[in-house]
C-alpha cells in the first residue's frame, strides 16, 4: 500500500500574516456623492470576498458596485453601498459593526455593545445556532412536506425556534432550529435524537421514488459557525437542483414556470491564464452573495472582478481559477459551471403571494399555520422564520399545487382560518425601479429585460476605478 505523507502547518504560522497585517476597513462617505464606499485591505484567503459580502448582505445593505483585486497573495476590494432606501451610511454604530464584521475571524468577533446599538435586526438565522440542535433535510418537493415535518417534531415533543426552507426546480432543502420542549437547548440524549431522525427519514421517504436523493441529518453540536443560507446553497447543490428542466434545454415540451433569461458565458484568458465568467440578469437583493457562493463552494478563487447594476440588470465578471491553480479547459467543466451559477441566483426568486407573519409565538405555531396552507392546497414555494423574543417573525410564499397563482379568495379562508391579524398579504414589492441614471440598485425577481447599457469589462472599468479608489486606505472613517 502507498503512503503518502502531507507536512504539518501550523495553524499559528497559517494566521501569523492575519496577525501581522490585519484587514483595514474604510468607511469612506466623501468621495462619492450618492453612496459610501467601503475598502477592505487584507491579506488573502480563500473566502474572504465572499465573507465580505456576507457581512453586507446580512445587514441588508444594497451593493450597487464593486471592484475586486486579489491576486499577489493581497486582498483589496472596493464596495459601493447605500440602505435600502439608497441613502448613504451615516449611523456610526452601523459604520463600527461592519469594521468590527468584517475583521470578525481575526479580532475576536463583534463586540456585544455594539451589536446591541445597532438599530437594526442583525438576525440568528444567518448563522448556525450552537444553541440549539439543527435538522437539515433535503429531498423532492411536493406539497405539504414542510408541513408534515412540523408536525412530527411537535409530536416529539420539539420546539421550533426558526426555520428556512427552500425550493428550485423540484428539489427541497430546509434547515430548521429546534430545542428541548420542557429543558430548553441542545438535544443532547442519543437515543431521542436517533428517534426524532427516523420518524422524520420516514416522512421525507414517503413519497420519493427509489432513485430520488432524500437526506435528513440532526446535529446537535457545532465545532464551527456556518452561514444558514450558504449552507442551504451547499444542500440544494447536493441535491442536484442545477440539473435543468426539460423546457430548459429543448428537448421537451415540460418547462419550469420560473425559468428567467440568464446569461452566463465563459472565455479563457490565455495572457494571464484564467478563465472569465461574464454574467447578466435581473437584479434582485443577494445576488452577489448567491454567485459568490456558488463559486466558493465549488471550489474557484476570484481573482479579480468587477460586479455592477444599472436600471433593472446586473452584471458580473470573474478572472478565476480552480484551487489548485487550473483553468476551466474542459467542455463539461464549464457547462457544469453555468448550471451551478444559474441555479445560484435562481434558488432565491420569490414565487407566489408573499405571506408575512408577525405574532406572539406558542408550541406548534409553525406547524399549525402549515396545517392550514396544506388544508386550502397551497405549497410553500419558500420559508423564513424566526423567533424574536416572545414573537414569531418571518415570511411564507405561497402557491397553489400546480404552481400557479393563488386566488384572492383562498387566501381570504386561510388568513379567516389563521388570524387575519397573523398573517399579513404582502403586495407591494420590496426594492423598487430607480432610473439607470441612479448609483443605487433597482430591485426586481423575476423577468428579463435589456437596459441598453453597454457590457462591463473589467480592463476599462476595474483598474482604473480600483486604483482611484483604494488609495488612501486606513483605519479612519470620513463621514
């Protein structure tokens, strides 16, 4: 047999450079009139840019542009931000959160003062609990499955302190938050914990075929945080939801409903040897978080890019690499890539009448309201929830069983049936069309339309840009 010996590292000598040259973070409001400019300095890792950009997303900051430059073991990136109603970052406990974040895995975390300042909801979803014990499921999505795990976890006697779930492209992933009913916290007992996960194999294996992925895995300790919605990405790319529809690649009359034109090319750059991915879609919030993404999670690192939005569309161009230095030079590396990509930003398109909750929170809430929506033939298309407090906090999007629109009068018998005070019939859209002529973004999910804009290339649009405007880094905040 073959042995092959690896030398050891350090993890001491690993971080000494962090240590050495620790990330600088500006907040810079002079130099651009219509949004702030955070510049990030660092030494360079794997995932850094797409911690970053987690950090912004979290706080549901809107990132118009942004220029990227890593190449040279150096990292320096350059964001352009506003809030969602596209005014500038002027709140200096916000200005100190985000310096504090974004240096966070070097400098021993986010102070608790400071998290308390800030004036907005910094929400626990976003990372794994190590308070609770986690379920993480994935399989075919049908109706009524989230239901039925709800259900089963209050016959044992668990409650459920917040959920996420997702659907694409007839696959479903979730990651639902549970505690002892009576004792509260982890879930420590391992013959309940081997119980709990058996009755719940049993219902997601109900209706799957014998091929169909289906996983159901409880953890109930964490050595390490991840984020939820990154791990949810990682589970869906699991279940395979990047494998395209029929109606998607021609051969068949079948065609998803929420297909979108999204264009994704990749070229080689044979002078500097990477392989440039070009991407064009509708704007939405967390796009560039859900690409990242993709890219980390499969393994690329990002070189250089440049990421930006006018009118109604975005634009994003990569110069990446694999991770061990290889460019994409395989037909089927590529095709994979574009499913991986596409599927990335698709995950997150709102489908259906979005359904807000708001209300004081009981054992078996969730899985009553779910009751509800599976009694009146609706499927949750998505889910976040939380709780806050004494209270239930999130969102539901709801469509019929086929997919389709619900009627005005179904969800008049649910909110009846429910409350009308517990649920709330969201109408208006979230982030709203500006004029292309503005920095900050426009916010749509769905569709495709052209703005006329001329493509983004990265030799006319991030050297100069990054050049100009990370000059002047430094730990002071000019506002």
């Amino acid at each position: 047999m073959e042995i092959a010996y690896q030398p050891y590292i350090d993890p001491e000598f690993e971080s000494l450079i962090e240590r050495i040259y620790p990330p600088r973070v500006c907040i810079d409001n002079d130099t651009c009139q219509e949004c702030t400019l955070i510049k990030v300095d660092s030494a360079n890792k794997h995932g850094i840019l797409l911690e970053m950009v987690q950090v912004l997303t979290d706080l549901e900051l809107v990132i118009s542009k942004s220029y990227i430059s890593s190449d040279g073991g150096w990292f320096m990136d350059v964001f352009h931000v506003t809030d969602q109603m596209g005014n500038k970052l002027t709140d200096e406990s916000l200005i100190l959160y985000i310096q504090q974040a974004m240096c966070a895995s070097r400098r021993g975390g986010v102070s608790k003062e400071i998290q308390n300042c800030v004036k907005r909801d910094i929400r626990p979803r976003h990372v794994l609990s190590t308070e609770h014990t986690a379920l993480e499921m994935i399989g075919t999505d049908r109706p009524g499955l989230l239901s039925e795990i709800l259900a089963v976890l209050v016959e044992l006697e668990c409650n459920v302190v917040a959920a996420v779930a997702w659907t694409h492209n007839t696959r479903a992933a979730s990651i639902i938050y549970v505690e002892d009913r009576f004792q509260g916290g982890l879930i420590t007992d391992t013959n309940r914990l081997v119980h709990i996960q058996e009755q719940l194999e049993n219902v997601v294996e109900a209706h799957h075929g014998i091929d169909e992925r289906r996983s159901v895995r409880l953890i109930s300790s964490m050595t390490s945080h991840t984020h939820t919605e990154r791990r949810l990405h990682q589970l869906m790319y699991a279940n395979m939801d990047y494998e395209p529809c029929l109606g998607c690649t021609g051969t068949g009359a079948l065609h998803r409903r929420d297909c979108t034109e999204i264009h994704v090319s990749i070229e080689s750059c044979k002078e500097k040897d990477y392989s440039v991915v070009n991407m064009r879609c509708r704007d939405r919030p967390k796009l560039l978080f859900d690409t990242l993404c993709a890219l980390t999670d499969m393994e690329y690192v990002v070189f250089h890019a440049a990421v930006s939005s006018g009118g109604i569309m975005a634009e994003q161009e990569y110069f990446i690499r694999q991770k061990d230095g290889c460019t994409l030079d395989s037909e089927y590396e590529r095709h994979k890539l574009k499913q991986c990509l596409i599927a990335a930003i698709e995950r997150r398109a709102s489908h259906g009448v979005r359904l807000d909750i708001c209300t004081l929170n009981r054992m078996g809430l969730l899985s009553d309201l779910t009751r509800v929506f599976r009694e009146n033939g609706l499927s949750i298309s998505r889910a976040e929830v939380g709780m806050q407090d004494d209270r239930a906090v999130g969102s539901f999007y709801v469509t019929d069983v086929s997919g389709d629109a619900v009627s005005e009068h179904t969800i008049d018998l649910v909110r009846n049936e429910i409350g009308g005070s517990v649920l709330v019939v969201n109408r208006s859209p979230r982030w709203t069309s500006r004029t292309p002529s503005t920095a900050s973004l426009s916010r749509t999910s769905s569709g495709s339309v052209d703005d006329g804009k001329p493509r983004l290339s990265l030799g006319t649009l991030l050297w100069s840009q990054l050049e100009k405007l990370s000059g002047n880094f430094g730990s002071s905040i000019r506002s």
